[in-house]
C-alpha cells in the first residue's frame, strides 16, 4: 500500500495554528526514517547529558536533515508558506532522563540572547535592563555571543535587539504521549499579542526586542534571581495569570503551558511568535526532538541559500550564523524587512492568505 504524503494543512489545521499560534501535523515522518535519526542520535550523543549544541556533523547529516526536506513537512511548507532557502542546519534536542533542566521552564520567544549574566539583582540596572558591568558580561561593544549562540544586537545602530524566522517544526524521534516527559510546550494564543508588542516598539520609535520598551533584558525572578528575559512583560504577566488559576498536577505542574504530545514521527509547526519551552523530563526515557526554523524566501536578498546564515538552525537569518555581518544590496535592508515581518507574522504564508481574510 503506498502511504499518501500530507501536502497542505487542513482547513482544521489552519484553524488551530491560527487560533492557537501552533499546530500538530500526525505521522509527517515515515518511521523507518525515524529509527534511523534515533539510532543516530543515539551513538553521537551520551545518555545522560543535555547538550544544547550538538555535533556538527549530526546536525547536518542528511538523515537528520531529511526528516524536514524528504517527507511531509517540506512540502506542506511550500504550499502554505511559500518558497523558502534549503535547510543545511538543526537542532537536535534531547533531554535525558530525570533532567530537571534547573526545575522550571524558561518561557521564551526564539531570537534573543542568552548567556553569563550576574547572580546577583542588584548588580543589574533597573532602568535598563542591563548588567551595571555590562562590559564583562556583553563585551565592550555588546559583541559576545551567548551561550544559545544568539547575538546581543542584529544591525549595527542597535535598534533591533531580536532575531527572527517565520516557523518553527518540531520532530517527534520518540514518543512523547506522557505530560512531564519533557514536553515541547507553548502558551497558546498569545503570539498575536506577542505581535502587537512588537508593533507598539516599531510605532514607539525605538528599540525592537529586549530593551526596547516593557521588555526589560535582563528579568528578576520574584526569588531575587536575574535571568534572561525572552519574553515582552506583557506575555510574562499573561503567563503568570493563567499558572496562578490553572490546576498543577505532579506529572505537570506548570498548568499555564500546554504540552504537545506527540508519537514518534509527528510533527508540530508554531509560529516564531508562539511563545515556548522545553520541559523537565521526570521520566526514565529521553525526550527526543529535531528542530527546524523556517524562514520564507525574502525577494532581494541576495544571502538567501548561503551556508554561512546555517538555515534551519539560526534564528537570526540576516546575519552568519556566527554573528558575522552580511553584504546587502543597497536596495534591500534586512533589518526593517525582519521589523516588519515581526510585526505582521501572516504576510510570509502564502498559503493563508485566503483563510486569515476569512477570520
């Protein structure tokens, strides 16, 4: 019997990855496809150690990145987004056993900054969110990548503090069907606030992203702790209402996210703006995930396809991968291109065109 491969989202589909900012796309990889991406996760990776990067050549083995362009998700891309440059890059994401991941999830938006920041709340600047030493923590030019491998600043000017790409689709290589497994999460139905946060930073005039206005770079937990803040004040507060009257269990205890759960070789596709996390495994078996970020075709830019933006892993596309600035023709300005789609997320699916005219 030869398998029908999924090309286009369902008018269902749509629904949800409108009304809720991410949707579940079952059975998007063959399985035999599957067994062979777990086995080699399973002999490049250790058992028990999370690892945030992983081994170049397992995030770029054509078995890895075959799980995105030789099944369903390529093509449903294609119809419903749009053109889009080859995927040469992953994450592969595993979270081993009893992996509490420091205990709580960290909530984010892709595309910021994450790094050594200080221990203490008052060494941090209130008013602006920053280390009071910011030099030995950013650099004396904010030019430190974190440890997420993300950049401090996308332009030159700093004025855009926040990467971008248009999707993200997440692999099941194993089933991740019990809640507190280590659950790729989301909080649903908040990306098109996560939007109009970045509109009102564009119409303010200022900084876009962290350090702009009401998201505050660096976070202080109501413990007294500093963290890196990926998300707007709007969002956290959102968060925190919706965990102060939902239901904890043991198994999920953080009942303002909701867990995707999924079979081996399901897939699911959340918007950049859909906050997220990963979740603490309390289980005996590893959480197995493959991570890769879309970003439409952009007319104009003459970096599309160039291994040096590692497309499909980066989520700051209009720089190298490794922070290095790009040529741009003078017609084409990538950092108010990237603004723009931030602040108006449906105009990159192609394919949706119809449907959100409709809502």
């Amino acid at each position: 019997m030869i398998k029908v491969v999924k090309t286009h989202l369902s008018p269902t589909e749509k629904q949800h990855l409108f009304d809720w900012g991410y949707v579940i796309i079952r059975g998007a990889v063959a399985p035999e496809a599957i067994k062979t991406a777990r086995e080699l996760i399973e002999n490049y990776l250790p058992k028990d150690e999370h690892q945030l990067l992983v081994p170049g050549e397992l995030a770029t083995h054509e078995q890895i990145t075959g799980l995105y362009h030789n099944h369903a998700m390529a093509r449903i891309i294609r119809n419903e987004m749009g053109p889009t440059p080859p995927v040469i890059s992953c994450q592969v994401a595993v979270i081993p056993p009893y992996n509490t991941l420091g205990g709580e999830p960290g909530l984010h938006v892709d595309g910021g900054w994450s790094g050594h920041i200080p221990d203490n709340a008052d060494e941090i600047d209130l008013q602006t969110g920053r280390p009071r030493d910011a030099a030995t923590y950013f650099g004396e030019q904010d030019e430190i990548r974190g440890t997420n491998d993300g950049l401090l600043w996308m332009n030159k000017e700093k004025t855009l503090s926040y990467g971008s790409y248009t999707a993200l689709v997440g692999v099941a290589v194993n089933d991740q069907l019990e809640p507190g497994n280590g659950q790729f999460a989301v909080l649903p139905g908040t990306h098109e606030i996560v939007e109009h946060c970045f509109r009102e930073q564009r119409d303010a005039g200022g900084i876009i992203g962290p350090e702009g206005p009401d998201w505050p770079r660096i976070g202080i937990s109501r413990k007294g702790k500093p963290y890196c803040n990926g998300l707007p004040d709007r969002i956290r507060k959102i968060a925190e209402q919706r965990s102060a009257v939902g239901t904890k269990t043991d198994k999920w205890p953080w009942p303002e996210l909701e867990p995707v759960l999924l079979k081996a070789g399901d897939a699911v596709l959340t918007l950049h703006s859909c906050p997220h996390t990963p979740t603490p495994n309390f289980g005996p078996n590893p959480r197995m995930s493959i991570y890769f970020r879309i970003r439409r075709l952009r007319e104009g830019n003459r970096n599309e396809g160039t291994r040096r933006v590692a497309h499909g892993v980066s989520d700051h596309p209009d720089r190298g991968y490794f922070g290095q600035f790009l040529d741009y023709p003078d017609d084409y300005d990538p950092w108010q291109t990237s603004i723009n789609k931030l602040c108006d997320h449906w105009s990159e699916w192609d394919g949706m065109q119809d449907f959100v005219r409709t809502q």
